[in-house]
C-alpha cells in the first residue's frame, strides 16, 4: 500500500510538471479511478504520436515519464508491483547455478 502512495505522489508530481510543458492542458487527474488513469495514458499516447506525425515540438522525455508513471500505477493498482518483478528477475535463481 505504501508503494501505491509513493507511486501516486510521483504521478502527481510528473503530471503537473507536463501540464506546465505543453500548451493544451492534459484531462483532470483522478487518482481514484482506474479507467480515468486508463483514459489519461490513451490521451498522452495519443498525442504524442500526433507531435510526431506533424513533427511538432512535444516534451518526448517528459511524456515517456508520465506514460511510466500511469502505466506503474495502474499496475501497483492490479496488485502488480514492477519494481518486485525487476528485482526478482535481477537475482541469479538456484536452478542456475
């Protein structure tokens, strides 16, 4: 659960750091609601490809730490924790050695 806060916080925080960056502000935020973080994520990942499809300036970096952060708590969300996974797959099992 406290991975979830932390996760949400962080979100929190990218989101109004992108919302700064660009000119059309992205929908309202709705920690709460699974299928509103869903919609958000589609709407980032929409509109990047469209920057890239007009070649227009867009904050790239900015936008692939948001798609991150989404996609971390809606997972987090499903009781999936990333982080556990990565460092699971970083340890050297017994059946290899």
């Amino acid at each position: 659960m406290a991975r979830l806060k932390q996760a949400k916080a962080e979100l929190k925080e990218s989101y109004d750091c992108f919302n700064q960056a660009v000119e059309k502000q992205l929908p309202a935020l709705a920690l709460s609601n699974p299928d509103s973080i869903k919609n958000l994520l589609n709407t980032v990942i929409r509109r990047e490809s469209l920057s890239v499809a007009k070649k227009s300036s867009f904050p790239h970096k900015l936008s692939a730490d948001l798609r991150k952060k989404l996609a971390d708590v809606l997972l987090l969300i499903d009781k999936v924790d990333i982080e556990v996974i990565k460092e699971r797959a970083k340890t050297p099992s017994a059946d290899k050695a």
